[in-house]
C-alpha cells in the first residue's frame, strides 16, 4: 500500500484575500486585485494596472516584501495543520519557497539611489537580508523550525517546483514534513520587464479570450504543510488534498517564449499523470496556466487539447489575481484544494469569447459544482520551465 503525501495545511496571501476564506469568496464572486500601482510612478509608462496585496499583513520585522508575504502565509499554513513547530525534529523538517524574482528591493533602491548610497554599510546589510535563499530562510527562522530551507528559483513555474520537490524528499523518506509553496513581492523590475516585452494588458486581464491583451503583474504567496499520510493521520491531522503526481520538464526552444506546440508542458503533464497512476479522462478540471496574453494561451490551449479528451474542464484564476510570478502555480494549487474541497468549479472571470480551436470545456461566468475528484495544476515559465501536479480529494 503506497504512502500518499498529502497536504495538511495552508496558507494564502494573495491580491484577492488574505487568508483561504476571502480568497476562496473572490474567486467565486469574480472580485478582481486589478488597480492603479501603488509605489511605482506610472506618469511616463504605457502601462499603470497591477494586481497587489493591499490587506494588512502579520508584523514582520527586517525582511523583504516576498519574505513578509511568505512569512505570513506560512504562519496561517502551520496553524492550519494544527502544527506546533517546536515539536518538529529539525533535522526532518524542510522548507522550499518557490520564486521568480526573489527579493528586489534592494536593487530597486539601488537604482534611484545617490552614489554616495552605494554599498554603504547599511545597503551592504539589505543585500545580504534579501540574498538568494532568504526567503525559505526568513521562513525557517520565523516559525523556528531548524533543518534544510531552500529557495529554488524557476521562475513561473516555481511554485509547483517547489511542492513537487518537497512531495519527493517525503517519499524517499528525507524528511517527514515539508512547508512548500511560492512567494513573491510586487517588483518594479518585473513590472516595468513584462511592459516593455508587450505582453502586459492595458487594464483587464482575460485568459483565453479572443480579445485578450496580456496579463497583469502581481504579487503574493501560497504556503502548504505536507507530510506522508501515515504520519498525519498518526497526529489526527486534517487530510485537505493528495498530491497524487507531479511533472518537471524544461525545454531550450526561446528565453522567453515557450514550444509552438506546448512540448515542454505537455511532457510535464504526463509525467504527472504517470506517477499518479491515471489517465488523462480521469482527470475533471485543469487549473490552466492562463495568464492572458496572446501567444502562451493559444499555445497552452493547442496542448490541452492534444493531451486531454474533449470536454475536459479547464480555467485560469489569473484573470483576478494578476499572474503571482513564483507564486502563481502554488496560489492556482490553493485554488485546487479549495475547489477539491468544496466542490465546485471556478470559471475564467472576463472570458466571453473562447479563443478557437479549442475541444475542451472552458468554464465561464460563474461557478459549477461538481464532482471533482482528480484535478491538474498546470504552469509555464520563462526559461522553458514547466510544471503539472496532479491533486485529488482527501
């Protein structure tokens, strides 16, 4: 009998809510983050719409934007499992963080900075505060927890990454409980790169839409507990999700853009499907990458329906939530869990008319209840990443 990984907690910061319940009411109203910048002057640029957290956050002291945001998620993800950190055996326990851009702040400073400002003592010590690994390590120390942390940089496509490899060092008995997910803050540097590459929209993000125009920077972090079955049940935990598969692939065709033909990510998605024993008719919905602009939807649609049967449900949150960068894939996971556990199908908010040829269901409008047993949560990104977790009802 095979020992499932299974997820026991969650935690979500996102554009939309923070905290799984606000968040789970947007994505089931249609209640987009979509709004001016805050902290970045927009006067001279083409583009001025972003998708970023503005609820209050837990108090943390000392760290980058991405770090406060996966730090608070963490928090709610530990409390959700009902976990007592200085019970865990430091040496078992791991923390991965998925990210894009990790911590910029520093470097943003930088560039509006005197050059009296440059490598004084005090930028010499952000520098160092935001250095990669600091977001998994800002996390480890807040909760206390000891043992391995890592950030592990694939860009949008590293939240997935990141569950996945923690699903792997569960299996192989590394550790007995992972914290994993993704994180990233609100960059300027993103937000200015995605501009002038082209492929921001101009003030509504509709993935799949034959209107579409591209998406929406945003921001946030998802944080899961997952741990072997045999221990959570052990404790009395809350089984929330399995996470029966999962898919790595990375493909050489372009920096930026990914395979015509969706190679990369197609590959991704059966491995997935392989390690979790089924088939792609299994499968009821798939949290599509989705972010909205012209080339990677059609390409993403060309692979979804070449690798699933016709009249496979499929959907993008990103149309509220901006696309997350690193946390995007862990945030559209949260979004899995949620849908597992309640139910019911979110739609592509701002979809009217479907991008063609397309054989499978794109859900629009509003909700759709289930059943929903097996779903894949698929993500792209730049550098030919990609990632596919498959996830089931607990």
């Amino acid at each position: 009998m095979t020992d499932d990984i299974v997820i026991t907690g969650m935690g979500i910061v996102s554009p939309i809510g923070c905290g799984e319940t606000t968040f789970w009411e947007s994505l089931c109203s249609g209640r987009s983050a979509a709004a001016p910048v805050d902290g970045l002057n927009t006067t001279d640029l083409s583009r001025k719409i972003a998708c970023q957290v503005r609820e209050p956050m837990d108090t943390v002291g000392g760290v980058g934007r991405a770090s406060k945001l996966a730090v608070t998620a963490a928090r709610q993800a530990v409390s959700d499992a009902r976990i007592d950190p200085s019970d865990l055996d430091p040496t078992r326990t791991y923390t991965i963080v998925g990210t894009t851009m990790g911590e910029t702040e520093f470097i943003e400073e930088g560039l509006d900075a005197q050059a009296s400002d440059w490598l004084s003592s005090e930028q010499w010590s952000r520098i160092l505060t935001g250095r990669p690994g600091s977001i998994s390590a800002h996390v480890r120390s807040d909760l206390k927890l000891g043992g391995y942390a890592a950030d592990l940089y694939g860009a949008c496509a590293a939240g997935n990454m990141a569950i996945a490899l923690a699903r792997r060092h569960l299996l192989d008995g590394r550790c007995d409980v992972a914290l994993a997910g993704g994180a990233d803050g609100f960059s300027k540097l993103a937000f200015i790169g995605f501009m002038r590459l082209r492929v921001m929209a101009a003030e509504v993000c509709r993935p799949f839409d034959q209107q579409r125009d591209g998406l929406l920077v945003g921001e946030g972090a998802t944080i899961f507990v997952l741990e072997r079955e045999s221990t959570a049940r052990a404790r009395g935990a809350v089984i929330r999700a399995r996470v029966l598969g999962a898919g790595l692939t990375c493909e050489s065709y372009h920096p930026t853009r990914p395979d015509p033909n969706g190679e990369g990510l197609a590959r991704a998605t059966a491995q997935a499907l392989r390690g979790a024993g089924l088939t792609p008719s299994d499968i009821d919905y798939i949290c599509a990458h989705g972010t909205g602009t012209p080339q990677n939807d059609a390409i993403e649609v060309t692979m979804m329906d070449r690798c699933f049967p016709k009249g496979v449900c499929f959907s993008s949150i990103k149309a509220l939530t901006g696309h997350t960068m690193g946390a995007a894939a862990a945030m559209e996971a949260g979004a899995c869990v949620l849908s597992l556990q309640h139910q019911t199908l979110i739609p592509t908010w701002h979809l009217d008319t479907v991008l063609q040829p397309c054989s499978l269901d794109a859900i629009t409008g509003s909700t759709r209840v289930g059943p929903v047993r097996y779903v894949v949560n698929n993500s792209a990104g730049f550098g030919g990443y990609n990632s596919s977790l498959v996830l089931a009802v607990a």
